[in-house]
C-alpha cells in the first residue's frame, strides 16, 4: 500500500457523453468527501457509503458546483489496485473534466503517472508483470485475435506455465544445493537422471514458448507491407479494397501519390499496417523526390511487399527493374486490372516463385484470395486457441532465450560432473530469467520501462 493518493482522467480526451477520472490510495475518501456534495436520501459521502455503490450528487470547489456526476466507492482490498478507489463519471467533454480532476488535486490527490494504477496492481499483488502487461495490450488491440490473445495473457494463462517451468527449475536447484552442503555424498545416478529429465523438459518448453514469439510480436504490433510497383499500376486503389474505404486519392493521372500513407486493415484476424508507397520513377520536381525517398525507407522497413503489376500492359523496362530489385524480399506479385484483356506475361528473370495474385481493383474481384495469400505468407498454419494463449512478447523473448542459455549450460556440467557450485549458480540464473516474466525477479528501471509506455488513468 502507497502513503499516497493519485488522480487521473481514464477516458480519452475530446468531447463525448462521459468521462470518468479514477482516485486510488491512501486517504482516497477523505479527498472525494470533501469534493463530493451527495444530492438525495440515498446517496451518501464516499467514506459512509458501502463497498461498490454508485452515489449521485456534485462535485464542488469554492462553494462553487463543478459538475453533477455519479461517483462509485470501491473499497480496499476488492479493486483493481487494491487500494481504496473512487471512479467519477461526469460528463463528457475538456473542460468538466480538467475541472473535476482539478478539484481533486486541489485537494490532496497527485496526478498519475503513465501506468501507475496497473503498477500499483503490481506491486500490491493483484497481477503479475505478464498480466500488467496485458492490460496494455488489451488497450491498443486492433482485431479480434490480438484482444484475444491479451485477454489470455491478462487471465494469467501464460503466467501458469512461467510459474512452474520456474518452480521446476527452483526444485532442481534445491537438489543440487543440498548436495552442495553434504560434500561426502555424491548424486545417486538415479537421481540425476530425474534432474536431467526435468531439465530436458523445461528447455523444450522453452523453446515451444520461444516459438510463439513471432506470432506474438505480430499480433500486438502488426506486421508491416509496403504497396509498391510503378506509377499508375493501381497501388492506392488496391489500398482502398484492402481497407474497405476510399482511403487514398485515386486518379488515371501518374504520380498522384506523392507522400507514403499508412493504414491498418484486419487481414484475417491479423493486424496488417499496408504502406501506399508513391511510384518508383524519376522524380519530376521536389515534393516528388521527397515522396520516393519516403518510399524507400518504407520498403526497408517493410517485413513484405505487396508489388503491383498492371495485367492490362506490357511488361515494361521499369516492372523489370523493381522485379529484380524486390528479387529477396518477401512478396506477393499482385496482377491487377484483371477486369480489362491481359498483356502482362512474367519473364523468367522472375526468382524465388513468389506468391502471384490476380485481382480488379476496380471490382474488387480476387480481393479475399489476396487476403488468404497475405495471411499464408506471415502466419504459417492454422491459428490456434492454445497458441493465443502463450504467444509471448519481446521482453519474454529475451528472458527465456537468457534463461535457456543458462539451463542448457547447467544440464551439459550436470551430465559432465562438473562442480556443483557452477551449476547452482546457472540454475539459479535460469531461474532468475524465467521470473523476470512475471515479475518474481525485477528492478526498478524495468518496471519505469514498461509502465511508461501506457497511457495516463491506466
């Protein structure tokens, strides 16, 4: 429990029906009593009123009515901080807002920090680091599998099997300590073959978990294709199709795209961020320069290429060119304008057998085989319930790659005989890594460094 109370507005801000600010900590009734002025027999001021009721009255300052707002009392330790909380809703908009929250402030509380109140769920026990985590995650989901995959996260699915693949190591390292402080006993064989079993079992499990990482990494931030082919071939209607919308400017004229425009689309279930590049020619004034330049470095950021070709024309000295410059990157050859008579044939300069596409951008025809060839090439197999459950991100990545350095290290020495004493202190260091996960083993830069990254009320 903190000495403190904080204060911070949850919802976006903008102008809307509602907003709802959040009060959590030491002293959170005393600082809503003197802000809240409860209005009918049945409302009450927060410090008398019952555990997860609603009050209705106003919220005051100087005597002066701020607001009229329904103000709910949530006391310690059933809440999400664990501390005592009060939430606030009044109505939407900047203003009543900021003066709400004013108010409090004015009246003991702090202003929240970006991820305070999960960091206080932390550090109060109510969830581990992964499931903190998770919270986030859930925030800026973009399709359904990634929310579901937080939501898998944050019911502490993942966090089960971090705990015990760590208490399997803890129950490992115990062994050898014990034979650590009885040095005239050597480890029965028989025994050691359980230890290395155990070992043996957690690596593998290791790397099944390490094996979601990139499934993992795609789901909560997107995967990133760039449209790319020469000017006119159809990129920005083919973004249009892809988004369901008219997103991008659309014209017969060549050259009309001339800066880089991003957009996510749900490609089945994945969160697809497509880059609408301007074409690749020779730039005819400067904004156009600046438009190419900002196309190259969205191909080099681009973990695919989506390269359109335009069916309706010969194949032309410039579609060589970008064929064998996109030669090693991974991409879809899309032919579009299908719906007019075809001219385009591939030469056999084409390498590497690349997934080849024929869409109408205009008709949207061969859109929904587009979509399953974009899902094929990013996400191999079929999408399964089980591996939504343990689909870890790149700070899990790391520490398991430590801990499974450090546990293959210990199971070589153990089968080697080395010293007892080296292989405790791997063990211990495995065991360390996995429970950085969680937050069983954490320092303070790691948890500034994650908790920064969420939005203020949350």
């Amino acid at each position: 429990m903190f000495d403190d109370a904080i204060a911070a507005i949850a919802t976006p801000l903008g102008e809307g029906g509602l907003a709802v600010l959040r009060l959590s900590g030491a002293n959170a009734f005393a600082i809503a009593d003197k802000c809240f002025q409860p209005v009918g027999k049945s409302s009450s001021k927060p410090s008398a009123a019952p555990t997860h009721t609603i009050q209705f009255g106003k919220i005051v300052r100087d005597e002066k009515v701020i607001d009229e707002v329904l103000l709910a009392v949530l006391r310690a330790p059933r809440t999400f901080t664990r501390e005592d909380t009060v939430e606030i809703s009044c109505h939407g908009g900047i203003l009543p807002a900021k003066l709400v929250l004013d108010t409090l402030l004015a009246n003991g509380a702090r202003i929240a920090e970006p991820g305070e109140f999960t960091k206080r769920a932390f550090l109060n026990g109510r969830i581990d680091l992964a499931q903190a985590e998770a919270v986030a995650d859930v925030i800026h989901s973009r399709t359904e599998l990634a929310l579901a995959a937080a939501n898998e996260q944050l019911a502490g699915k993942l966090s089960q099997r971090i705990n015990q693949l760590r208490d399997d190591l803890m129950l490992t390292l115990a062994h050898v300590e014990a034979y650590i402080d009885f040095p005239e006993e050597d480890i029965a064989e028989e025994t050691k073959e359980k230890l290395l079993e155990r070992l043996d079992n957690g690596i593998a499990f290791m790397d099944e978990l390490l094996r979601t990482a990139n499934e993992g990494q795609i789901l909560r931030r997107g995967i990133r294709a760039a449209i790319v082919g020469r000017p006119n071939a159809g990129k920005s209607s083919l973004l249009n199709q892809l988004l369901g919308r008219d997103r991008a400017i659309v014209s017969p004229i060549a050259g009309t795209t001339r800066d880089t425009i991003e957009e996510t689309a749900n490609i089945r279930g994945l969160p697809v961020i497509f880059i609408d590049t301007a074409g690749l020619r020779e730039a005819r004034d400067e904004i156009e320069v600046e438009g190419i330049r900002r196309s190259r470095e969205s191909l080099a950021s681009a973990e695919f290429i989506l390269h359109v070709l335009d069916a309706s024309e010969p194949l032309t000295d410039a579609d060589k060119n970008y064929l064998n410059e996109f030669a090693d990157k991974k991409r879809i050859l899309v032919f579009n304008k299908t719906d007019l008579p075809k001219k385009l044939e591939l030469p056999a300069l084409v390498t590497g057998h690349p997934s080849i596409v024929t869409v109408s951008s205009l008709s949207g025809q061969g859109i929904e085989a587009l979509k399953d060839a974009i899902k094929n090439l990013v996400w191999s197999g079929a999408i399964k319930a089980e591996m939504l459950q343990v689909a870890i991100n790149s700070r899990h990545q790391d520490a398991l790659n430590r801990a499974r350095a450090a546990a293959r290290l210990a199971t070589d020495a153990l089968r080697e005989d080395v010293t007892l004493e080296l292989i405790a202190f791997d063990l211990r260091s495995a065991a360390n890594a996995v429970g950085e996960i969680v937050g069983k083993t954490t320092t303070e830069d790691l948890l500034d460094s994650i908790f920064s990254a969420f939005c203020i009320g949350k």
